[in-house]
C-alpha cells in the first residue's frame, strides 16, 4: 500500500472531495484509511468508564484508498512511485516532480 500513517493526502471523489487530511490509520487487508476531518459520521456513545459522558460524537469512518491522492512537498496531489537505492534501500518518490515523500 502506498499510503502510509502520518501522510498528507487529498480526497479525490465523494461528498468529501477536494479535502486534505492527515492519515490517523491504515487497514491493509480491505484497502482503507482512516483520515483526519474526511468521511465523518455522527455516533451515539454510551457512557462509559473511559469515556464519562455519552452523547452524539463526530466519529472519522474508513475511505478507500483509491479515493486518495498523496500531497508532494509543493503542495500538489501527485502518483507514488519507488526507487531503489544503491545500497538496496527502497524510497517512495512523487511521480509528479520525483521528490522523495
């Protein structure tokens, strides 16, 4: 998965569209991810021990990753490519300028 936790992304189709977020988390096996301020859903939360009051909470829900597009260091939604390094170490690169992400 090209994606990772703690990258800047924009959405790129549903009600949500056009707007960036930081990745909180990441499920490989069904291709989600949960990003920050995108894709929110109004939950009822019981009281708990945790969490001493209950009431309606704005909770962040999974979006596809294909709906996502990681943001380069100039500010553009760009494709994710690798390069291989001399040394055998692999590095994610922006297609768009080929940067290093």
């Amino acid at each position: 998965m090209k994606i990772r936790k703690g990258d800047r992304v924009r959405v790129l189709s549903g009600k949500d569209k056009g707007k960036e977020g930081e990745v909180m988390s990441v499920d490989p096996a069904a291709g989600k991810a949960i990003v920050e301020g995108v894709n929110v859903a109004k939950r009822h939360q019981k009281p708990t021990r945790a969490m001493q009051q209950g009431g309606i909470i704005d909770k962040a829900m999974p979006i596809q990753v294909s709906n996502l597009a990681l943001i380069d260091s100039a500010g553009k939604a760009t494709r994710v490519g690798y390069r291989i390094g001399a040394d055998g170490s692999k590095t994610r690169v922006a297609r768009s300028n080929g940067g290093e992400l």
